[in-house]
C-alpha cells in the first residue's frame, strides 16, 4: 500500500468519528456502513445506512436508500464526501472486494477495525484500484 506524504489529510469532526465508531459496535458481529458529508471535504456529519447483506465479512448498501440520503445531504448544503465501513474482526485496510467496489475515487474510505479492544479508524483515498492511506485529523 502506497503511503503519499503529499497527500493532504482528512479532517473529521469529533462527532462523525464518534458515530461512526458507535454504529460499528451496535451492528457488530455484522459489518456496519454509512455515508460521510460536510463542508467541502471536511468530513462532519455520519449517515448511517443498512448493511443489506448482513455480514461479518462484507457491505452493501441498498440504492433507494442512498439516493434518499444524498438528497437528505444536499438538503443541509453538505457534500457527499466519504463512506465508512465497519470490520468486526479484522484490521483497518480495505479488503479484495473493498478496493474493487470502490466506485468514488474522490471518497474518503474510513475503514473502523474492532478487531482491538481499542477501535481504530483508517482513512484510504481508492482510486481505480491504487490504493493510498490518509491522515485522519479529528477536530
Ligand atoms: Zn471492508
């Protein structure tokens, strides 16, 4: 995995990380998913979506309900801007299938392990299969 220190980092508000990491617990053994926007690409509000295929291994979400919750985001003059995922068992780094699904190069992929007692949150930039981790700056 490239690690680019010109890449810039990704600011996300206490909040959003706090849910996040909230969310994965509740969902957890099952993978928990949710979209990320804020002003720009600072990353300030979590959405939190159904995980479809109910897995400890893998996310979908259901379309129907990500259009709603881009129009929800556009309603507050957000910008959709990151996705998160839950692992429940496993590290912070995007499996096969996460790199392969990752359709929104402009995205920040957060990525919360709770393989730790300790949850851990990792931020990937994907782009067409390149992969390249993210500072996290919490604000
Ligand atoms: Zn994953």
């Amino acid at each position: 995995m490239e690690r680019d220190n010109l890449v810039p980092p990704c600011f996300l508000m206490k909040e959003a990380y706090n849910e996040m990491i909230l969310h994965s617990i509740h969902a957890s053994p099952y993978e928990a998913c949710g979209l990320l926007s804020g002003r720009g690409m600072n990353c300030e509000t979590a959405w939190k979506m159904r995980n479809v295929e109910t897995s400890e291994h893998s996310f979908a979400m259901d379309l129907d309900e990500m259009d709603k919750t881009f129009s929800s985001i556009k309603e507050t003059g957000h910008n959709f801007n990151g996705i998160y995922h839950s692992h429940p068992s496993a590290s912070p780094i995007p499996s096969a299938e996460d790199i392969q699904y990752a359709v929104y190069p402009q995205a920040f992929y957060f990525i919360v392990s709770l393989k730790e007692p300790k949850p851990e949150v990792a931020c990937y930039l994907i782009d067409n299969g390149n992969v390249t981790e993210v500072e996290i700056i919490i604000l």
